[in-house]
C-alpha cells in the first residue's frame, strides 16, 4: 500500500474540518454570543496506529476505508456539558457532511469512566480526480473530559492496555468526580 497517497484524501478532511468548525466559533463571537465550542482538534491517525489495528483487529487493508471510522478524527471541546448536546445539534443541521452513527458516552459512560459523545460522518472531499467520500468521526466533549480522557489513555497506553485493578477503579473513580465537577459547573452557569 502506498501510505502517503492513501493518507491525502484524510489529511484534506481534517483541514476543512477543522476550518468549518472552528469557523461556528467565530460566527458566535461575531455575533456577541457565547460558543459552545470551546476550541477544536484534529488529526489523522497514524500508520503505527493504523498497523496495530489491522494486526489487533484482523483488518484487511483493501478494506480500511471502511473498517476504520476514525482515521480522520476530530474533537470539539465545550466548557459545559450541555454544550455538548448544542454542539451535537448544529452538527446535525449541516448539510456538507452525513451522519452514520452517534454514540453517547458523555450519559451513558463506558465502564472505565470514558465519556464523549461520537459521531461517525461520511465526507464528501474533493480531489483533482474526483469526489471521495471519508469516513471521520467528531468527538464533542467537556475540557473536563478531554483531560481526563487525555491522561487515561497515556497510563493505559504505557501499560499496554492492561491496567491494574487498582489504577482501573481509580481512574473510574476520578472520571466520576470529573463529570461532578462539569455537573458543578453547569449548575453554577445557571445560576447567572
């Protein structure tokens, strides 16, 4: 497979991505109106990270394009969590961009305290030969969130996905106070 040309039509996903969703930010504040969005990420997935998951997952790569939803991937931040629904409602609106699935992790967290909502989207992206509809997904999560999410994910990552007992309930137990203190939060932003 030839990787550099395999990986342009996302990379060119994730640069008008971010350019249009970062772009809503601007709209608010021209306006004189609070975001909901806070900032956003993206990035495409690495060849490693690609490789592992073929091997992990028994992948064909004839098939990654449609097998791997998030090699284009982007993040929106929002300060409150029901930022998050607001977010997730505009994305519903727009119409360069369909969406396949949405999975809410911010109500219904996994099991190791995970939260975020994701939403898998088919991309029309123009290339010199043509049209060539991506795969990406956009997760919408608190700050609180990414961070936790962010340390998580680096602890699991050095242990090789294989956490202890010990540090598995503590993280779970930290992501229930995170999701406290955006609770907290959004109760206090009330209160204006």
């Amino acid at each position: 497979m030839n990787w550099n040309t395999f990986f342009v039509p996302y990379q060119q996903t994730v640069k008008e991505l971010k350019i249009k969703l970062r772009g809503l930010r601007a709209q608010y504040e021209m306006d004189g109106e609070d975001s909901p969005i806070e900032f956003v990420t993206g990035r495409v997935k690495s060849k490693a990270s690609i490789e592992e998951k073929i091997i992990r997952r028994h992948l064909k790569e004839e098939r990654l394009a449609l097998d791997l939803q998030d090699i284009a991937g982007l993040r929106i931040m929002t300060k409150y969590v029901e930022d998050i629904y607001q977010v997730v409602d505009i994305l519903r609106q727009r119409t360069d961009f369909k969406i396949l699935e949405e999975r809410d992790y911010v109500t219904n967290a996994k099991p190791s305290g995970y939260r975020s909502y994701h939403i898998v989207i088919e991309y029309p992206v123009q290339m010199y030969n043509g049209e060539k509809t991506i795969l990406a997904e956009i997760q919408v999560r608190t700050m609180a969130m990414n961070f936790w999410a962010t340390v998580e994910h680096d602890l699991r990552y050095k242990h090789g996905e294989e956490l202890s007992d010990d540090i598995a309930q503590r993280l779970t137990g930290l992501s229930e106070m995170t999701f406290a203190l955006d609770q907290e939060l959004s109760e206090i932003r009330s209160l204006e």
